[in-house]
C-alpha cells in the first residue's frame, strides 16, 4: 500500500481541533501508511497536538490560518470568505497535489462549491454527488446518493448519478451489476413526481444498470437494493429522518452507561450477557461508523464529515477517504466513464 | 360523550378483514358509546365476526360489497374502479350523515380523491393534508402534515397546511399558541429550496402564527416543535424513514421474544428488570401507537391507516377517529377559520 496524505480542514464542523485533533490521532494509530497536512489555527492546535504526543510527529504538517468558513453563511458569502480558509487551503493542497484526499466537518455549501471551483470534475459528469455508504440491518451497506449536494436536479443528472452509484458500489462493495432503486413514496409505477416516473421510465431502458424500480425510506436500511438514487433535498431528508430516530433510540441505551447506582456492574455484565448481539446490532447501524459523504464525480477524493460529528466519528469520516484512495476510485470512475463513452 | 359511529373500509390495507376486524373489536371493547358501519365482502366477514363474537352484536351493522379498489392502481383508474367499493360505500355513509368519520387502510389516492369528491371541504382550504400525530423522546406528541396527500404544493398551500396544523395542536395536545416549523435540509436562513425559503419569510409575518423557523429531519422526534410543515412527498420521506428505522431498531426486541431456549424466561424476568423503562420508551416511539393519518381540511374526519398496519396499529387508527370526533375537530377548525378570515 503507497503513503497516503489527506488535507485535514482542522477548523470544521461544529468542534473544530477538539474533534478533529483526537480523530487523526486514531487515524494514525491505525494506518501505518497515513500522514496529514493540517490547516487551521495554531494557537488552538497545538495543546492538542502535544496531549496525542504528535506535536513533532514527522506524520503531521502544520499550516496555520485563522481564516474559518463560518458554518450557517450562505454560499455566495462563503466564498468570498474563503481566502486562506482552513478549508480552502486544504482543497487547494489537494489541488496542488500535496495530498491526495480532503476531508472537513465544515460549511456543506462552500465544500462542495469550492471542490467544484478547485477540483477539476470527471469528463461527462454534470455534478457531483454527496455519496455516503448506508449501513442496513444485517451488516451490510448501500450506497446512497445525492445527500444535500444538488437541491434541485435535472433527470440527466439522476441518471448520472445513476451510473456513478453503480461505479461505487462495484469497486467499494465488490458487487457485480449491483442493484439500483429510486428513491419514491411508493413503489407503484404511479407514484411520486413527474420527474421521478421519467427517470424511471429512462432507467427502466438502461442495459448496463441493474435497476431494480422504487425503494421507499422506510427500506433504506433493509438491503433490498445497492445503490439508492435521489435529488440532494430528499436524499437529506431521508437520511436525516433515519439518523435521527437511529441515535435518539441509541442514546437510550448510552444512557444506561451513566447510570451510578450500585448496581452498574451487573447491569452492564447482564447487558453484555443477555443484549449483546443486539447491542453490537445497534451499534452497527450507528450514523457514527457511517460518517463521512464523498462528492462523487470528482478527480480528487473530498469527503464531508458530519458538522456535528464526535472524534470517533470524524475517524470513520477520514477512515472513508482512506478507503476510496487506497481504491483508486476517481481513477476507477474515470475509466468506467470511459467505457461508457464508448457505447 | 354522544354516540359515534364509523364506517369502516373493513377490505382496505394489505390484509384486509383479517387486521380490520380484530382491530374493531378491540376499539369496541374499549369505547362504549362506539358502533361501526362495515363495509367489505360477507364471505370474508361473517367467520372472523364470529369469532370475536360480534355477529349479532348492535354495534355492528355489515353492508355487502365484493367490489374493492386495488391498492396499487394509479387514482384515475381507481376512481372508475370505485363505484360500490367497500371505500366509497364507507365515505358515502359519512357524506349520507349514516357515520361520523371513517376509517380505511386503502389505496391512499384513492382514498384522498374520493374523500374529496364526496365530503365537502372546510372553506378556504385548498387542498386536505395529511396529518399524523408523530411521537417525541420525551413521551409527548408532534403533529406533522403534509404526509403525502399532495406530492407538488403552492406556496399558499404550506401556509395553510401552517393554519390547519395550528389549530390541530391546540385542540388535539390542548396547547396554546403552538410552535410551528418549517421542514428542511437545513436551519440557516439561506437553506432548502427557493419555495422553502420564500414560505419561511412569509410565515415569520404572521402574528397569529408562533411560527419558531425550520427544522431538520433529525429532529422531527426531538420536541422541538409543535407542528411540521412540509409538501406531502418530503414529509412522506421523512417520515417512512423515521419508521422504518424505528421498526428496524424495534424488531432486535421483537425477536427476543421468539427465542424458545431454557433461559426465556430468566431473560425476559431481566429484560423487564433491568430495560423496562428503555423498553417502555421504544414501545412508546413504536409507530403502531400513532397510526392513522386524518385527512386535515375536510368536514367530516377521514382517517388512512397504512396499508401495512396489524391489527393493534389499526385500532390506533380508529382511536385517532373517535378522539378526533369527540374533539369535535372539523366544527372547530371551521369556527376558527372563520375567526381568521374576520381579521
């Protein structure tokens, strides 16, 4: 495996360094071949850098920049605010070539508008795509976009997106022709909008994808398809919804971890006992180890974290960018692309 | 409390009278001044009558029909198909003031059209929304609607579905000037699509309204609000992803209950021990308690329940029928609205 250095925009998300720091020290404990190009604010770093012992850790470059992309600005604003930017100079080095890979936790807006502006796009590919892997109720994952990328898309470029699920799945998953569903509240041929029965009507016809029809969000999780494929509103929705009802029902159960009275040890020995293999279930399907959205069709790998994400999940969020440079997947893309051109 | 009867769409949802008439059954022993108008097929009726001994019951009054709207035809289709369905009969007593409300777990297109056709509208109200009460963490309920009665909507619309959804809460949760929000991908000011952000300006003029902002789907059990507003796809996603991702998380529990080995019982005895209240709290979010979705803006109740619905869940949606009627809620949403249009 060749050495692999990610942009990490230190500033993001809702906790900046106190999350992101912790987060790259476990990166870095895990993967041997893993380095980072740090950009953010010294001054609120470094304290942290020496508490995981990485302040001279020949893994670690430190960029300082006191410029941050305020999280709840507009887009049109961000930009113009992102000079010197945490976030853009992480982009820009990975523009640059010093890193192969960016991940932030910042202003979803201004990523994916300034990966757009700095990151040259894949040939043929309109807009990229917020791309996360889901987790399903028995292990697995699907690939699901568009996640908040594209409010508003047009029917090419669900068809698009389409094509770079299937791409992902493949080389991601291992999967060979894998399934692929539009997400619709219904799964009968008249349900949903005008523009959801046309695409289906167009990938009905699609030879090279293995599109199977509808999926409705109660099925997200339930591993009847691959690859799901939305417009970025309701991807968001969707994932949100089922996020959300997955941490307030496991925020139940951690609840019980702060429990104080005298009997915590047998409850936890029971719990071990009687609930594991539950326990560990819910944990599978925590938002926590699925963190981390990819703008797919992209020459470059960026991933968005959670803003609000904990360090164990920006771990996961860096963990994703690994996994998809070690995969080669914008090359992987970009070859399949290819090969689709010449149909 | 006054007499009430329903009529019941006893064909409707996924298992028709084998759900619907326990579910009866279970309402009847639970509302004394409850009797049902049936409607459905005799041959598939009598049997499952019989065994909850309610053939000769005076609560009961069967009307025979083998005519039923299949689930998953498009509603042009549906509509011809409708004439002495077991659904349009069961609308038809409400309209002939045979019933006060109905309740069907039907073709939901159907049923909105036919709803439409025959019971007369409150004034000023353009389109019936769906409406739900969705259960919070906290034990407390959120209305939320649209749910999926209307797929595309006007800006008016969502401002109304805000009235509608207003004076539900009050009525329903007994709540003085409700909070209200707005659905979206995100809370900042610049978030969602251009109706979405043109909506919010509209609503945080009005002084009637205690309109509170936009809320993110990850919140929608969060109580963080009153009432939702959404167009019936988005809240559709949103809210099957809610479910089907509490039926998921739920049904690990479910399964314990199948487990025959010798230690089941000691299990259970620690399961109620020690996760009684945990158990209690996923019992409490489990989406059979808030079936039902009434058709909000009509002047009789018209309840859905999904399609899928058992027979405990249907009876919920019978409870939110009779509350609804007790409650008085159409008459009340008609004063109000005339009050409104005075200003």
């Amino acid at each position: 495996m060749g050495d692999i250095t990610l942009a990490v925009d230190v500033m993001g998300g809702d906790f900046g360094p106190r999350v992101t720091i912790p987060a790259l020290a476990k990166a870095l404990s895990q993967h041997s071949n893993l380095s980072f190009l740090l950009f953010g604010n010294e001054s609120q770093i470094t304290s942290l850098l020496e508490k995981y012992s990485l302040l001279d850790s020949p893994k670690i470059q430190l960029h300082h920049t006191e410029q941050v992309i305020d999280a709840d600005i507009p887009f049109s604003k961000a930009i113009r605010q992102s000079k010197n930017s945490s976030m853009r100079l992480a982009l820009e080095a990975v523009k640059e070539g010093k890193a192969q890979g960016c991940v932030s936790g910042g202003n979803t807006g201004a990523l994916m508008g300034l990966a757009k502006l700095l990151i040259e796009p894949l040939p043929n590919i309109e807009r990229p795509a917020l791309t996360s892997l889901i987790p399903t109720m028995n292990g697995k994952s699907t690939v699901m976009l568009d996640l908040g990328a594209n409010i508003e898309v047009s029917d090419c470029q669900l068809q698009q997106f389409a094509e770079m699920g299937d791409l992902f799945a493949q080389v991601m998953l291992g999967l060979v022709y894998p399934r692929i569903s539009l997400l619709n509240i219904g799964t009968e041929e008249n349900k949903g909008t005008a523009q959801i029965q046309a695409v289906h009507q167009q990938l009905k016809k699609r030879q090279d994808l293995n599109y199977i029809g509808f999926i409705e969000s109660d099925k997200l999780t339930s591993y009847l398809t691959d690859v799901i494929i939305c417009d970025g509103y309701t991807g968001n929705i969707a994932l949100k919804a089922l996020e959300g009802a997955a941490k307030n029902i496991i925020s139940l159960f951690k609840k019980e971890k702060a429990d104080s009275n005298i009997c915590r040890n047998t409850k936890r020995y029971l719990l071990k006992l009687i609930f594991y293999r539950y326990y560990r279930k819910l944990q599978e399907i925590n938002p926590d180890r699925h963190n981390g959205a990819t703008l797919l069709g992209l020459s470059k790998v960026i991933v968005k974290s959670h803003g609000g994400a904990n360090a164990n999940a920006f771990s996961y969020a860096i963990d994703y960018a690994v996994q998809q440079i070690e995969n080669d997947i914008p090359n992987k893309i970009l070859q399949r692309l290819h090969q689709l051109d010449k149909k």
